[in-house]
C-alpha cells in the first residue's frame, strides 16, 4: 500500500486534462463506447469499495444500480422532480437501503454474505415487476422524448452525457484512492485479510463493513442513474438483473481491484470487447459473441488473474526493497 | 487487574472451561498451562470475546466486560496473539502494526510513525516494508506480538508465541515479555515449552479437562502431584 496525495498526481491531472477532451476528437458511436466505458467503469468503482478494498464479494450491486435507475426516472415521470436531482434521491435512498440490508447481511462471512447479496439483487428484481404501478413492471419504465431538457437531461447529441459521466467518474476514482490511503481503507484491508485479527485489535467490524457497503451502494446507484438518463429506458430485467451483478463483478477483476485506474481499465477493455464481438460475431451465430468473449476472460484470468493494472504497474513500477 | 470469577463455557454437551476463577494483577506474568484439549485456549477465548460464556463474570479493572464484543474488549486494553497466527498477510510489517493502533488514533501519518518505533523495539525494523506473507512463521509471531503491544494494552495474551521458536528465538520473546510485565502490562501466556513457562510465569495456572486444577508459583506447580499427574509426567525438571 503506498500512500499519495490523488491531487499531487502528475497521471491523474493528465487523465483529468485529456478526459475533458475526448468528445473534441472523438463523435457519434466512438464517442456512445467512451460514454458506456465511463459508465461501466463507474459501477465498477462502486463494487472494488466492498468487495476489493473490503474484500466482502458482493453479487448484489446491481440492486443499487436498479434503485439508482429508478429513482430517476420515477422522481422525473411521477413526480417531475429534474433528473440531476433525481440522481442525489438515488444516491440517498441506496445508501438508507444499504444501510439496512447491510445490517444483516454483513454479520455474515464469506460465501455467505455472497448468496445474501446475491437474493437482495433477485428480491428486488422481483419486487420491481411486481409493484407495476409505480415501476411499469416488467415492461419497465422510458422516458417521453423531450429535445434538449435539461430538467430531465435529455439531449439529441452525446456529449452533455459524456460530461455527467465524467463527473461522476472522477468522484468514484477520487473516493476510490482516499479510501486507499485513509485509516478506513486500513481498516477495510485489515478486514479483508483476516476478520478475527482485525477484531482483536478492535476494528468495529459491522462499523467499517457497513461503511463499506453505503459508499458502495451509493457509486453504484450513481451509475445506475447515469444509465436510466443515457439509455431512456429501463425494465428490471436489464438493470437487476444477475448479468449485471457479474458484469460489474467481471469489469473491476479483469481491471485490477484496488488499482486507481483498474475498473476504468477493465471497463476500457471489456465494453469494447463486448461491441466488437457482438458486431463481427453476432450476425453469424446467436451466442458466439458470448463464446468469444468467454474465451478472452478465460485467458485474462490465466495470466492476468490480479487484474491486467496490475501487469503495468509491475513492469513500470520503481521496484520496492524487500529485505527478508 | 483481569478478575475472572466461576467462568464456563459449553459446547453442547461438552464442559470446555468449568467454573475457573482466576485473578491477574497489572504487570503481574501467569502461565496457562495443561494438556491438549484441558481448554486453554477456549478460556482465552472468552477472555477476548471471541466466545461468548455460559456462566460466571469476567471483570476488568471493575468493569464488566463479560460477553461483550471482541473490538470492545480489545479497545478496553486486552489485546491478544492466535495459535495459529493470523498476521494480515498482504500488508507490510508496518501496516500490520499500524493497524494495532487504529482504534485509538484516525491519524494513518501518527500511526505509521509510532509504528516505526515498536517494530525497531521487537527487532522488525530491517523488516519495515516487507510483506508479512514473506516472513517467515517466527517473525510474523513476533510481528503479531508488536500488534498487540502497539497500543500498550492493560493485558496482552500469548497463544503459543513460542511454538516452533530456537532456543535464540525464546529468549528473545521472553526479553519481550519481560519488558512488557516491566512496563505494568499483564501477561497471560499459553505454552506447551515447560523451560520458557516455568522461568518467566510469578504465577502457574493448570487446566485440566476445563477444571483448574492447580495454581500457584512454578517451583509449587512442578512439585504438584495432581499437576504432574494430569499434564508434566514423571520425569520434568526445571
């Protein structure tokens, strides 16, 4: 663990400076994978929280990615509240959600917490198709078209989109590294690497562990909300679904967990992956994009399992004494 | 002062630790000692919290701490050490103790720094920024032991410390002990090695089959019929 100041980082100002001009160079469905990138990315920030940092493997994030979803678009069509601050409602909501899930899921270890995330995920699916009046059921939810609204920020050009999203992104990068370098993320690395040791040195485990798990919820519902805006439409079966869990799951593994930059990169790599396969593959056969993708995971966990960061920052890295 | 007063711990049908009373005054050094099974270090166990007791109290300094959460008791000033050691493998040796002292201070920069100072007191100090997984057992006992001397507890108790230890090794981590009783930190320890045991405890506690079966000084404890009986057999000599 190596301690740094996100704001004195020379790679990170040059990220910040040439993010912001992306959508000068880069037009129509490049620049729609640069906004699904961010995206992905974004959820998967939310996840590397709980289950990287706080090594608790959740499979129910896209719960908060379905309540940050929803609030949206309900607090806009049921109740005409702007969309930005339906985002702020999401993000609330996910983390007083989070925080009472997290109550008793997170008084379990191991695969145990696992299958509990993973029914709260299926729970919610259910219940959003069950109460159709305010959900639309499992039709789901679109929002009417409007030209250039900013209440319900919707535009008819890609790059207000692009912009929201790399807000979003740059908060999730910049909670990631200070939870990385603060005595919470001690505390959380503690946790992860043995739970009985970290209680008897008195970390108050359900404490940070549901500390964990809000900041999670709420980076994830963020997402979920950037998708409901981007996408217009939204149905459980897409936004809560179990797929979506993994994805995010998949995303911050094959990036690097606990890396600056690994579930941008992870996002940077699979998302592109997943649009050339589908568009070279999918014409061909149903299900072959689904192979080839298989078979690309398949060798990125072979010989990147610690994530593909992780090979940069190995063969870039000042290397670091270890005397034994 | 750790008081401890008709304290037992069930599993079902098995007594694990049966009515134990046991007083430990501060900077005062006790030997837990007894055959495999006797429930050491389940008592133990119930001293931190990590078992919860069926019956009796556990008080420290007049408060009462029985069956309250282990980051509570650990936070009252009892820190411990496990049989099997459990070191946070991927932090470094610094970190490892600087976790120790997170509960008391928020300040990961005070922290690191007051780490520095007890890994140079327990030797690790050449050792700051290896991983602790690349330790070897020995060093990540004694690293185990800065961890829970970090914050300078009221009691620290020792599960096996020395298990596996060369002769060189033990009398490094009895100077240790001995450093902490000197700085009126009590000291239970849990040994199977009767040489180390024996010429550091002021007081000898004997379990057996949970039950107490002796307690006092050593030279009075390695003359006990009961205790050699039960746990030291007939041919120990101290």
């Amino acid at each position: 663990m190596i301690r740094e100041n996100i704001l004195k980082d020379r790679t990170f100002l040059i990220f910040l400076i040439l993010g912001l001009m992306v959508p000068f160079f880069i037009k129509g469905y490049a620049l729609k994978v640069a906004i699904m990138i961010i995206l992905w990315g974004i959820a998967a920030y939310g996840w590397d929280v709980i289950s990287g940092h706080g090594g608790q493997l959740s499979l129910g994030q896209a719960a908060f990615f379905a309540i940050g979803a929803y609030s949206v678009n309900i607090a806009y069509l049921s109740f005409g509240i702007p969309s930005l601050i339906g985002i702020i409602i999401g993000i609330v909501f996910s983390a007083i959600i989070a925080l009472a899930i997290g109550l008793v899921v997170l008084r379990l270890r191991g695969p145990y917490f696992t299958l509990c995330t993973l029914a709260v995920g299926e729970i919610l699916r259910t219940l959003l198709i069950y109460f159709k009046g305010f959900t639309g059921g499992a039709v789901g939810l679109s929002f009417p078209y409007q030209e250039h609204s900013f209440i319900s920020m919707q535009y008819t050009y890609d790059y207000p989109y692009y912009y929201l999203g790399f807000v979003m992104l740059i908060i999730a990068i910049i909670t990631s590294t200070v939870i990385k370098n603060s005595s919470f993320g001690l505390k959380l690395a503690a946790i992860r690497n043995d739970c009985d040791a970290a209680e008897s040195v008195g970390i108050n485990l359900m404490m940070t562990k549901s500390k964990a798990f809000i900041i999670a919820a709420m980076i994830t519902s963020m997402s979920g909300s950037f998708y409901a805006i981007f996408m217009n439409y939204i149905d459980p079966g897409t936004v809560c679904g179990f797929g979506l869990s993994v994805q995010i799951l998949l995303i911050a593994l094959v990036g690097g967990r606990r890396t600056k930059w690994g579930p941008l990169l992870g996002a940077a790599i699979l998302i592109p992956i997943t649009e050339l396969t589908n568009a070279y593959f999918g014409h061909i056969r149903s299900g072959l994009p689904m192979l080839v993708y298989s078979i690309i995971l398949i060798f990125v966990v072979l010989y990147a399992s610690e994530g593909i960061v992780n090979i940069f920052s190995k063969r870039f890295a000042k290397p670091i004494k270890e005397e034994i | 002062m750790l008081e401890l007063k008709n304290v037992t711990k069930r599993f079902g049908g098995l007594v694990a630790v049966n009515n134990v009373d046991l007083l430990i005054k501060p900077g005062e050094i006790v030997g837990l000692i007894g055959p495999n099974g006797a429930g050491k270090t389940t008592l133990v166990n119930c001293i931190s919290g990590f078992h919860k007791i069926d019956s009796g109290t556990i008080k420290l300094n007049e408060n009462d701490i029985t069956n309250k959460s282990v980051d509570f008791i650990s936070n009252q000033g009892i820190r411990r050490t496990f049989q099997i050691e459990k070191s946070f493998k991927e932090l470094t040796v610094l970190e490892n103790i600087a976790c120790g002292l997170i509960s008391k201070n928020k300040h990961l920069k005070e922290n690191m720094d007051k780490a520095k100072e007890v890994a140079e007191l327990f030797g690790l100090n050449n050792q700051n920024n290896v991983s602790a997984k690349n330790l070897t057992i020995q060093t990540r006992k004694r690293l185990e032991l800065a961890r829970a001397y970090a914050i300078h507890p009221r009691i620290i108790i020792l599960d096996e410390v020395m298990a596996g230890c060369t002769d060189y090794e033990i009398d490094e981590v009895l100077e240790i002990i001995k450093r902490m009783a000197s700085e009126s930190i009590s000291v239970i320890i849990i040994e199977h090695i009767m040489k180390a045991i024996m010429s550091i405890s002021e007081k000898i506690v004997v379990l057996n089959e949970g039950k107490k079966i002796a307690e006092g000084l050593p030279s009075e404890i390695s003359n006990n019929p009961r205790v050699i009986e039960a746990y030291l057999g007939e041919e120990l000599v101290v």
